[in-house]
C-alpha cells in the first residue's frame, strides 16, 4: 500500500470555482501534513502546513485533516489562473522527523 | 525573502561521468536534504544532512551517492558514475528545525 495518495489529475476548473484537492494517506503515525505548490520545471513551494487533525485558514487557501479517516484536503476559493500548478500533498510522522513522503501531485488549470 | 540556490538549473552528462549537484541553502538553516523527482512521477527523499553528517538517507541513496558540506554555504550532491536511469530532477532543501523544508528550484540532470 502506497503511503500518500493523491488523484494525479488533470483536474480543469473554470476562474472563480472553489476548488478541492485530496490525498489519503495509510500510516497513522504521520502527525504533520503540507502542501506545496508546483509550477512547471520549479522547484514545490510550502503553501500551507497542518497538525494533527482540525482546519487551517490561509487567504483563499484552507487545509483540512481528518485522521479518523487519514484524509487530507486543500481547498482553494475563488480560484485564479496563477493557481494553475500541480499541487503536492506530503507528511511526516513528527515535526523533527527527516523525510518528507510525497503524494503523486494533482495537476490543477482554472481556466479564465 | 531567503531562498535555497541552485546551480546548475540544467546538466547534462555522458553515461559513466560524474557529476556534481551544488546547492546554497537557506543561511540559518541546519538540515539540509536532495530529493529527485524523476519526469512525471513523486518527489522521492534521497538523503537528509545534519550537524555535518547524514542523518538519514533511502535506498535510492547507494554507494554512487555522496553530499557534502564542504564550507559554510555550500551543499553538493555527488553522483559518481551517472546512469541513464539517474536522469530527474534534483532538489535541494533545507529547514531550521527539521520537516518543513524549503525547497530550491532544482537542477534538471540529463544523462545521455
């Protein structure tokens, strides 16, 4: 079993949609969860990071874990086509912990 | 706003060469790491690097793999005898406390 999971997409919105993005995730020892922002041939960009379970707010940017059902969500409002990149989900099992473990990605357009 | 540096953006190699990945990372930061992400597919965690040694490394990370820290800015990643399948790019990261790492805009690495 993979340890994230996360639909590659593509995934093609209209400008002003809300989007939401998701990975699942099978270790239940992973406590933090982030998300990055990827454009093409760049380097990820934390955007957001969450711990434990609950909601975090950030702008038009809100990230959400459930740990109950290890499910983790980035929902994006009023999307922009600066949006537009692939998104990363990832963990780790502590705030000290060393290796990041990545989802596949969810390439995102929002079409003007 | 800091940010991790790397040269070069793209390199490309003869089968068998070695090569050298170079990385400035963030100035006050303590871990440093190298992920690759091979065309199309998940960000994958190479080695992690602290007070001057390896701290942690995965099983991609063999005998053909060495970083070093060879003065106070500077993190390289060596690749003794690059093989096709070592084509990706690599990213250079690094954090303060561990985890959350700030990611360089990576180095495309060819080998041909």
């Amino acid at each position: 079993q993979k340890e994230v999971e996360q639909d590659p997409g593509p995934l093609s919105v209209p400008e002003g949609a809300i989007v939401s993005l998701n990975c699942t995730y099978s270790n239940s020892a992973f406590q933090y969860f982030m998300w990055y922002r990827q454009y093409s041939r760049k380097g990820p960009e934390l955007l957001m990071y969450t711990y434990s379970s609950g909601n975090k707010e950030d702008g038009r940017f809100t990230a959400q874990v459930d740990k109950s059902s290890k499910y983790i969500s980035l929902f994006i409002r009023d999307s922009q086509p600066s949006d537009s990149a692939t998104y990363l989900c990832a963990t780790l099992p502590s705030q000290g912990a060393q290796k990041l473990v990545f989802g596949q990605g969810t390439r995102l357009t929002i079409n003007p | 706003e800091p940010e991790v540096t790397q040269t070069p953006s793209h390199q490309v190699t003869q089968m068998g060469q070695e090569v050298i990945l170079r990385c400035v990372p963030i100035s006050n930061h303590l871990y440093f790491y190298w992920y690759r992400q091979i065309l199309g597919q998940k960000v994958e965690f190479l080695v992690s690097f602290y007070n001057n040694e390896i701290s942690e490394k995965s099983e991609i990370f063999d005998d053909q793999f060495s970083v070093e820290r060879p003065d106070g800015s500077n993190f390289t990643l060596k690749i003794r005898s690059t093989k096709l399948e070592d084509s990706a790019m690599y990213f250079c990261a690094s954090t303060l406390e561990g985890g959350f790492a700030f990611f360089g805009q990576g180095t495309r690495l060819t080998v041909v």
